[in-house]
C-alpha cells in the first residue's frame, strides 16, 4: 500500500501537514469548515492523499518532511507546547515549523530530549512496555552508600508500584549514573528520596543510541540519516498503544 492509497482519520491527515493540532482540526471539522473531494467533512472520515482536501476552501500544504531534534534542555526551561508559558521549550527551540517534545525532562533536570513533527513514533519511543533504555548521571546532596546502590537498582517502591530493576553505578563520592525503561513522573527524584536522599542536579546524557555527547546546553542538532534509520528499525516492532499517563513524564 503506498502513501497515496492508505488512510488517515481527516483530523491526523491535517494535523500531520502542520495545519494545527488535530483538536483543533476537531473543531474545524465540527464547524464545517472541512471539505473532502467538494463534499461537506464528518467527524471521523478516513481520507488518502488522493482526496482533495480544503479548509475554508483553502488547500492544505503538503505533508512536511519528518524532522527530528536532539535538544540539550538547560535548567529552567519547560517541556511544554504551551506557548504562553514562560521558558517554554518550543521558544527555546526556536525551530522554524510546527515540533513537539517526545516525552520531558522535569524543570530542574537537564539534558537531551527529541522533538519531531511525528506524532506516530511518540507513543513507540515513550512506552515502559517497549524498553528503551534512557541513561542519566544524577548528584545527590551525600555520600552514596552501597546499600543505595542496591536498592536503586533492584526496584524501590513509589507512585503506587516498585520501579523496574534497573542499572546504576557510582561514578563518584554523591554521583551516580542510572539506566532506565521507565518514564515514571519524577521517577529518579522519587526513588532517591524514598532512600533519604535529594537529588541536586539530574542530567540525561542517552535516549536508545542517541547521545547527548558535546551538545551544549540551549542548542539542538538535526538527527543524522543514520541515526533515523536505527530509530525506526528500534521502533518498528513497538507497540502504538498510547502511553498512559504514568508513562509520558520523564526524569
């Protein structure tokens, strides 16, 4: 099946070319501003890019190209699309199209994160279930003791459930460095204080096989070819069962 042929809900088809988010592509086809082929859009029509499609008789651009992002996320910026917030991460960005985060990294926590303008390969990327690894090196207010050690790698219990078993090494006297498949709200952060500890600065160096290497905190690189390649075939076999909402914060 080509590109051409398969079929798209209308408020995904419109959304992927950037128009707008496919709650507002809702609205617009909720108030009638949507044709399809000359004939007035229903809610939860499938179209191809065979169909000719118009909002308020104007046509749609064509598909963008995928972009995605390694960003390295200072301190004090939020992931969020939410323009009107302040130190928002797409005003950080400043990329010239339409991108979202995939996944977040808290306020106070630093390091790399993804955006894109595909909105199918978020869910793949952030899902528990698929277990892609995301690697973190965290400082924590005193001497890490063995027992830490163990406890933060064998599981610890918080937000209703014991964290999955997990890599983490001592890298120096309060600094260690985690892997995780997890994406718990405030996960780091809540197992540390579960053992007594504060984390005082929390940097996210890996997604998968993307580093965060030299990035500067505040800038950003495009993905080279090869390293999409290597995200879809790691996403390919994922699940697009939408993350819940445990799932979608990140440390």
């Amino acid at each position: 099946m080509t590109e051409e042929t398969t079929l798209y809900r209308l408020n995904k088809f419109i959304s992927d070319t950037g128009f707008c988010s496919r709650r507002q592509a809702d609205a617009h086809i909720a108030a009638g501003d949507v044709t399809v082929n000359g004939q007035l859009a229903e809610m939860g029509l499938k179209v191809s890019y065979a169909d000719t499609v118009l909002i308020k008789g104007q046509p749609l651009k064509e598909k963008p190209k995928r972009v995605y992002l390694a960003y390295h996320k200072p301190v004090g910026i939020t992931c969020t699309t939410e323009r009107h917030i302040a130190g928002n991460i797409i005003d950080a960005v400043k990329y010239p199209e339409r991108i979202f985060p995939i996944g977040r990294l808290d306020k106070p926590s630093e390091g790399l994160i993804f955006l894109t303008n595909d909105g199918d390969i978020v869910n793949k990327v952030l899902r528990a279930g698929n277990a892609h690894e995301k690697e973190y090196v965290v400082s924590v207010n005193k001497p890490i003791s063995d027992y830490f050690i163990k406890k933060m790698s064998q599981g610890v219990p918080i937000l209703g459930t014991v964290t999955l078993p997990c890599q983490v090494t001592q890298i120096s006297r309060n600094t260690f460095k985690i892997i995780l498949t997890q994406g718990l709200n405030r996960q780091i952060r809540r197992m540390a204080e579960f053992l007594g500890y504060e984390v005082v600065k929390l940097k996210r160096i890996r997604i998968m096989h993307i580093r965060l290497a030299e990035l500067k905190p505040g800038k950003w690189r495009l993905l080279d070819p090869i390293e999409i390649k290597m995200l879809d075939q790691l996403v390919q076999d994922s699940s697009k069962v939408a993350a819940s909402a445990q799932h979608d914060h990140e440390e």
